[in-house]
C-alpha cells in the first residue's frame, strides 16, 4: 500500500537535507554523505533495460541508508507516446516508468543483481497527488525520487525478491508516491516461469471486426500509439505492436507491463473523458480535461503475444467529493485467465458532472 501523508512529510525533509552538499554540519550520523544530484546525463541504458537512450529518465542517484534512495530523473517537455494533456500536465506514466527504472537499476547499482536476471513485475501503484506541480514549464522537470528498498522472498542468487516505494517531488516540493514489488530471476528459473518457451514470439492477429480506437479518443497524439480495439462483439481489446519503438523498446517474450498500464490507462481516457467528436466530449473540452491521477496495478499471469488479451469493465465510481475524483476498474483476460487487474484513479475539474462514463457516445462503444 502507498505511504501515509504524515510520512510523505518525513521524507520530503530527508530529501532537502539529501541533495544540499554538507547540510546538517558535518558528517551524518547514518555515515552516508549527501550530495547534489546530477541531472547531465541519463544513466546507462543497460542499467534500466532500455535498449533506447532517450528512454532512460533516471539520471542519478546517492545512498541516504541502508536501504534509503534519492534517484534524480528528467522528465521531457514533450514526449513522442508520454504527451501532456491538453491542460499542460506531464503524463502520469512518466512517473510508473521512472519507479519500474529506479526499481532496476538501484537492483544492479546497490544491491548486486546480475545484469543478465530477467524482471517480473507482481504490481505497481503510484498516486500523484498535486497534478499542478507537474504542468509543464520553460524547462524539464527536476524530478526526484526518495526510494526505500525492502527484501520480499529473497532467495539469491536464483531468485531476488524485492519491493520499492518512492515519495516524487518535483522542485522540493511533494507531490506523488509510487511503489512496485517485482522479482529478478536467472535463466533457467525464468524458463521455468514461463513453461511455453522465452523466445520472442510473433504477435498475433487481434480479433476479426477489431477496429483500433482513434488516437486522440484515448489521450494519444499518433495513430500506432492506440492499442485500444472495439471488438465486433462490442468488446474492448489491447492491441499488440511489436514494431513499435517505444512500446517494444527491445525484444519480449511476453506483453510488457507498460503496455499492460497503457491500455488501462487509454480506456480510462475514453470512458472519463468522452469519445472526441462527441457532444458530450466537447462540453467535457469546455471544462478541462479528466486527468489520471492514481493507478494500483495487481498483475497475476503473463501476457502472451499471439492471443487476444480483452479489456473488462468491473466497476465505476462516479466523480464526487470535494476533491471530485473517481475511480474505474478495469481486468485484463486472456483464453479466460486473468493476466492483471488495474483500479485507476480520475479528477474531474470542478463543475463536471459526477459521472464515469454514465452518459455519453462512450458508453455506448462496449459492455461493463
């Protein structure tokens, strides 16, 4: 579960003191020195599995404890997939990005992991909880995560266990948390893992009458970044781009988690915000945009490339409150497994109504 208010408090203090050189008079107690953090250049793409240098956000990190991180990331103005939204706010996905890297390399930087262990995520949440603090300004966004590492089923050197949970802060100032739990595994246990084969698999067709959601329905600027389908049965489908560079930054036996988030994240979109083009999406433009402020991903199976993974509604809560948020759940099904269950969290700006999706043309484009 994502941390507590009066501990975010905590570890913004620690994060001041962290990256001013010499605060606090002398040499600190827990023996690690701070330091500034560096923000020249993106760390060593192996170190976060990228295969693509401009998609490695992290670019530095120092020791504050045992088990205690600051990690400093660059977040672009503009991004080819991770646009902002149309009110200026950088994409949430930025920061689960950032977690699932941090979690990587502090795992090969700090703790030993081999470079050659393969990743599987178990879950991610992050929860961003000033969206203003992340508009977009005349320069890139001075990102840092406090990270804390803690052990889960740690059985080296076969299998490494591990969790992290970040508190972000952008310009000293809080304004998300994020966490993910994952296990790091040599060949030979992933193998195990994995039963039908680690070779990178061909993508299958996605079902007959599958027609790709438009780009700016889901939130997207270009046609490939979609991968939200409308089946002909009226079903909702993650569709699978292997060629894509961002999506498939390198080869993969399996459907990435990112991809994974961004289907949850591109129905949320169509469902809070209205189909474009539609009545009820202009009168939504006139307001501001719906914005994704919180995801709590539980990922249970792989996700295989040659099958069709369909997008279930489970559950809606409506807009309400003072803060006027609400949340949409959202399973994805493979062959009847259920591979990943996401609960996304939506702020609907002030005077919308308190509806998910209640009314609207995109209630109409497929089933709860």
């Amino acid at each position: 579960m994502l941390r507590s208010s009066d501990q975010r408090t905590d570890d913004h203090e620690i994060q001041e003191i962290g990256t001013r050189p010499g605060a606090g008079g002398g040499e600190p107690a827990n023996g690690f020195a701070p330091r500034a953090l560096d923000y020249l250049q993106p760390v060593p793409r192996h170190m976060v599995h990228r295969a693509a240098v401009a998609e490695v956000f992290v670019t530095d990190s120092v020791r504050t404890g045992e088990d205690r991180f600051l990690v400093a990331a660059q977040w672009p103005r503009d991004h080819a997939l991770y646009s902002p939204s149309s009110s200026g706010i950088s994409d949430p996905l930025l920061l689960a990005e950032t977690v699932r890297q941090t979690l990587v390399y502090l795992a090969h930087r700090f703790y030993g992991v081999p470079l050659t262990h393969r990743f599987v995520g178990s879950g991610t949440a992050f929860r961003i909880t000033r969206p203003e603090l992340l508009r977009i300004g005349d320069a890139p966004l001075p990102v840092v995560l406090d990270a804390r590492w803690e052990w889960v089923g740690n059985r080296p050197p076969r299998r490494y266990g591990m969790r992290l949970t970040v508190v972000l802060t952008i310009g000293g100032q809080v304004c998300g948390e994020g966490e993910i739990s994952a296990v790091a595994v040599n060949d030979r246990t992933y193998k195990g893992l994995r039963g039908c084969g680690t070779e990178p698999a061909d993508a299958g067709s996605p079902a007959i009458g599958t027609t790709r959601i438009p780009p700016s329905s889901v939130g997207r600027l270009r046609t490939k970044d979609s991968v939200l389908g409308l089946g002909a049965d009226g079903s909702w489908q993650l569709l699978v781009d292997l060629r894509h560079a961002i999506y498939f930054d390198h080869p993969s036996d399996h459907v990435p988690l990112m991809v994974m988030l961004e289907g949850f994240r591109q129905l949320g979109h169509l469902l809070v915000n209205g189909d474009a083009g539609s009545a009820t999406a202009d009168a939504r433009a006139a307001d501001g945009e719906t914005v994704l402020t919180g995801m709590s991903v539980d990922c249970r199976a792989f996700g295989e490339l040659d099958a069709p993974i369909s997008l279930v509604v489970s559950g809606r809560q409506p807009c309400e409150g003072p803060a006027m948020s609400g949340t949409l759940t959202v399973e994805a099904v493979q062959n009847g497994t259920l591979l990943a269950t996401c609960l996304s969290t939506w702020a609907c700006p002030p005077g919308l109504p308190g509806e998910l999706a209640a009314s609207g043309a995109a209630a109409d484009h497929g089933p709860a």
